[in-house]
C-alpha cells in the first residue's frame, strides 16, 4: 500500500493465506498473510468504511457509509452484489450457514441471502443505528441498538422473542454470551448480564465507559473502561475479582491459553494472567 492510500483506520478479516482490509478511503485490500503482498484493491462505494469486514463462501462483505453493503469475490475483488439501505452500514455483518445478518443505521436489522443479498427479512430495532455487531446463539439473533435496548429476535423470521431497556445512551459494544447469560456494555457506563431466554437483568456494575466490548472466559468477564482500568468481574455476580492500570484499554480483550491480551492507547500489548490480572501468567 502507498503512502497516498494508507489509512489510519481499518479492519480486517482472514481466511487461509488472505487477510482482508478494508480501510476508511473506501478501499478494500487482499493481502498475502505470509508476505503481505498485495493480491488486489477494489475501490468499494463512494463513502468511508467504517465497519469490519466478514468473509464466508468466497465472499468478503464490507459496510458502507453511502448506505449499501457490498459483497465482493475474495478472488478478484470484483462486487458480486450490493444492497441499499436507508442508513450507513457501520455495524459488522455476522455469517450463519447461507444467511448473513447485519444492522443498518436507520433502524432496521437485515436477514440476507448470503449468495445473492436477497432480502429474507427485516425487522425494527429502533433508535439511529445498531451496536458493533450482533451475536448468535442456537435459534436467535441478540442486538443491542442506539435506542438503549438489547432485542432478541427469531433467527429464521425476525420475530421479536424480547427487548430490554438498559439506562441511557447508545449501545455501541459487541455483545457476547458465554452458558445462560448475555453479557454487553450498556449507553450509561454500565456492564448488564441478561437473562438469554427472556432479558432480565440479573446484574450490572458500572465500567466507567460505554464503548468498550467486554469478553468472557471461564468464570470471568473482563471490560476495559475510561478510568485507565482493564477488570475482571465475576461472571455470576459481577463482583470485581482483580483491576489492572491501563491508559484507556482497547478492545474487546482475548483470552487464549489462560493469558489476556489487549491493546492499549500507551502503544503497548499486555499479556496478564486471566486469573489474577498479574503480568505474564502469574
């Protein structure tokens, strides 16, 4: 990538020997992930990319702030389809068997062919847009949306199963779910776990931000926070079991072999023990 195209902000997805980048001057790369080689850029839309890309089948589907997703042949970078909303597509798209799900600002969530981008159905999710990205789980689809709630919905239909209000403001994390429970950063600097068969809140602990994504492993949820502190907080509970200094943690965190990574605006990556929060392994 030139001087003249390398962007300051991006995202990027994989599959065996390609990461795919797209990048905030409506500009999607394939790179080598052995040599970084550039295998192809395709100009995509007439707007800012904002959301992450998702790559299934041959397909790399990438959200445009000119209101439409694109899906393009992960071989030559070539748009295969596109489909039109009536709001920018900042939120990620998630890839189930031949359907991809993704929100659209505007208030409406979509069910797609994968293949085609025929529309199998729509339902709305209210307030101005939809959080990072929604997650599945058996036969429902969860999404948090800017109007402050978290919807259940029908995977195969749309049907609403439940929605739950959470405190104020928008809901721009990622939502994850780990046995019974959904786990998701709320508008009003609060952490809420939710009952996953009917949304009721079983607890909630402020964070001190509403932005960040939380992740879950074992026993532990962990959520960076503005107040320069990477917790762990019992999943059961959310009693806080150990904090770590950190200057503003990026995230959401990973947890791979009883470590936890994450970035931070310091410029460094941590690695502490999931556990105790100690340096290394601990």
């Amino acid at each position: 990538m030139s001087s003249s195209t390398c962007c300051a902000w991006w995202n990027r997805s994989a599959v065996p020997g390609t990461v795919y980048i797209e990048c905030n001057e409506n500009l999607v790369y394939a790179l080598d992930a052995t040599t970084g080689a550039v295998r192809w850029t395709s100009h995509v839309g007439k707007d800012l990319l904002y959301s992450s890309p998702a790559v299934a089948d041959g397909l790399v589907y990438v959200g445009s702030q000119d209101f439409t997703l694109y899906a393009l042949d992960t071989a030559t970078g070539k748009v295969r389809w596109k489909k039109k909303a009536n709001g920018a597509f900042d939120a990620r798209p998630i890839i189930e068997g031949s359907t991809l799900y993704v929100g659209a600002d505007g208030d409406v969530f979509y069910a797609l062919d994968a293949a085609t981008g025929t529309v199998r159905w729509t339902q709305f999710v209210g307030g101005d847009g939809v959080s990072e990205g929604a997650i599945i789980r058996d036969d429902t689809v969860y999404v948090g949306s800017y109007d402050q709630r978290v919807y259940a919905l029908n995977k195969a239909t749309g049907d609403l199963k439940w929605v739950q209000v959470l405190g104020r403001g928008d809901l721009n994390s990622t939502p994850v779910i780990a046995a019974d429970t959904l786990y998701i950063n709320g508008g009003d600097t609060k952490i809420y776990a939710l009952d996953l068969h009917n949304g009721k809140i079983k607890w909630s602990r402020d964070t001190h931000s509403n932005d960040y994504s939380p992740a879950v492993s074992g026993n532990l949820v962990y959520i960076g926070s503005d107040d320069n502190t990477m917790r762990a907080l019992n999943a059961r509970t959310g009693a806080t079991m150990w904090t770590h200094p950190a200057k503003t943690p990026y995230g959401p965190p990973l947890v791979a072999n009883g470590v936890l990574y994450f970035g931070d605006d310091d410029g460094k990556l941590y690695a502490l023990s999931a556990a105790t929060g100690k340096s290394g392994r601990g």
